[in-house]
C-alpha cells in the first residue's frame, strides 16, 4: 500500500497547511472580507463565490465546464462559480483545509489520507468504480510482462493519488515490498515525458494518459483494478462548512453534474467533439476513456464504504496512518438522495 513516511509527511503537510492558511486568511486589510470568502458566505452585497476543482481528466464535471452550465445554474441564485485546476486529488485537500475549495473529485486514496489529516469534508456520490481507470502502463517494447518482473525497476506515480495507492496494492499482491521497486514521485505532466522518453520503466496513472499512451505509442496494460479484483471509486466531495451553509447549492451542484453526464451519454459524438475541442486530444483516445470510465452519479454504497475501510485498516496496521479511521462517518448520501428523489430514480 502506501509508504508510511510519505503518507505521515503528507497528513502533517495537511494539517500545518490548515492551520496556517487559516491564520493569514484573517491578517491584513479587508480581512473580514477575506474570512466571508474563505468561509463560504458572503459579506452584505457580495455574490457567493462557489470554488470547483477539476483535473486534467475527460468526464462530466469537465463537459459542464465547457458548456458554461455551473455558470449558468448558480447565477439563477445569485452565486458565481470559480474554477481551481489540480494535477492529482492530494491537493485538494490542501485547498479544502484552508477554505479554498468547496467541491471536487478525487479517487479513493486520497479521500482517506485527508480524512486521517482530520480535514473537514463529506463524500456526497461515487462518480464510478474504476476498473479501467487506473492502471500501471509500461513503454513499447519493455520486457516487463508481470507485475514480479517491476522487482529493480523505475516506477512514476503521484504521491497519495489513487494511482499511488493501486500501485501498492499491485506491488503487494505480486508479493513485492515498496523496498523492491524504485518509486519517483512525479505528478502527471512530469510522469509523461519521464515515461515517453525512457527515464521510468512504468508509470501508474489513470485516464485519460492510459489511453493516450497505449493507444498513440503503443504502452501496455500491466494492471488495473479489474485485473487486481479491486475497488478504486472516485468520489464528488463537498466541503462540509460549505455543505451547512449552502445545503441547496450542494445539490444544485450534483444536479448539474447528473445534467452533463446525461447529457454526454445522450450526445456521444458531440460530447467528443467538445472534448476535443478543450483537450485537443485525438477523438479516438476521448472516446475510448468515456466509454471505459462509467461515469455515475450515485450514493455510496456499502460494498464501496467496505472497500474503502479495508484499505484504511491495512494502512493503520501498517503503521502508514497516523490514527484508526471509520470511513463511514465522511459520507453523506443525503444531498444525491434528494437529486434522485426529484428526478424519480
């Protein structure tokens, strides 16, 4: 799973960031304009500015982005939306902890080493499963054939993000140590050069680069979470001060997000067009990622929660969280319950 220094080094990293970001939130002229903003709300004649992560991914959250329809959407209630782009899920939490994010999308690592930071969010949906959207590629022409042979090699991955932790879970079922394999931390467009030009052997990572890599220079498949017989959900979070203060907005923001995925599978063909458009990413490689991702917008599930307290359990056991969490206690189906309801699913 995951190395135990990394993940102590990134939930202090976490929480000193809290507190200090706090801090100077509060510091200098205007600072009570500065603590509306951070907090969520606005002060008297301001409009509230609701913060959105998104990362270099192809998926419904992205389209919606495109189409203008989070814009669209909270001006009819008077709020405005500001996009925060992010290379992987750590840091997001960063960004929650100091009041600068109020939703996103992250993969299921990430969610329980920010949980175990003790940052304040909720998990309001799972946008899929992840069977093929993470998964360790090695180049052309590399001999590696099994997960055994990844024994002296050079591997990239994002520290702490779903990639990072299918890595580890390969590495152990494959009876490998962390100690076995040389790990560089590399986020994704510091990954992707390393990869093409032969500096790494593989490169755990998750689409839209499995794709991209496979399908344009001929990179090969070693393991995913179907071929481990493993869960890796993504997750739509929520800060939770942010969830208290504007209940209707969080499910206005699941309601626009259910708008774009409806929509993407309604209007395939267009919803590449405007991928490509955006990412300007050959259309065969945008197709494949959307029909291989399953995107969703449901409630956590038990058999998801259950997953996701297997891992945390291993990595407390291992010594690689720094306290014993209970998974549960983030999530939140309420708000998706109440999309679904309106909308008779």
């Amino acid at each position: 799973m995951f190395n135990g220094r990394m993940i102590r080094r990134l939930v202090a990293w976490l929480s000193v960031s809290s507190t200090l970001l706090g801090l100077l939130a509060g510091c200098g002229s205007g600072g009570n304009q500065a603590n509306a903003a951070a907090n969520g709300t606005s002060a008297p004649g301001q409009t509230i500015t609701v913060n959105i992560g998104v990362q270099q991914s192809i998926g419904p959250l992205w389209l919606a982005r495109e189409k203008g329809w989070y814009e669209q959407a909270f001006a009819k209630v008077g709020a405005k939306v500001n996009w925060i782009e992010f290379q992987s899920g750590p840091p997001y939490f960063q960004a929650i902890a100091s009041n600068r994010l109020d939703f996103g999308q992250v993969g299921n690592a990430p969610v329980i080493v920010g949980q175990a930071a003790g940052v304040d969010f909720k998990e309001i949906g799972i946008t899929g499963t992840g069977r093929y959207g993470d998964a360790i590629i090695v180049p052309k022409g590399s001999h590696v054939q099994t997960l055994q042979e990844l024994k002296g090699k050079k591997i990239a991955v994002a520290k702490g993000s779903a990639a990072y932790s299918l890595l580890y879970t390969a590495l152990d079922k494959a009876g490998l140590k962390p100690s076995d394999v040389q790990i560089v931390p590399l986020q994704p467009n510091e990954a992707q050069p390393a990869f093409e030009s032969g500096a790494v052997d593989a490169w755990a990572i998750w689409d839209p680069f499995i794709t991209l890599e496979t399908q344009q220079h001929g990179a090969r498949v070693l393991a995913n979470a179907k071929s481990l017989g493993v869960l890796v959900p993504g997750f739509t979070i929520v800060r939770t001060q942010f969830a208290k203060q504007h209940p209707d907005l969080v499910v206005l923001f699941l309601q626009v997000y259910q708008q774009a995925l409806n929509w993407q599978k309604q209007h395939l063909d267009e919803a590449v067009e405007e991928y490509y458009k955006a990412r300007k990413i050959d259309k065969s490689v945008i197709r494949t990622v959307i029909l291989n991702s399953e995107s969703v917008s449901a409630p956590v599930t038990p058999d998801v929660v259950a997953s996701q307290q297997s891992t945390a359990d291993f990595l407390y056991r291992l010594g690689e969280l720094n306290r014993r969490i209970d998974v549960s206690a983030v999530v939140d189906n309420s708000f998706i319950n109440k999309v679904n309801q309106s909308s008779g699913t």
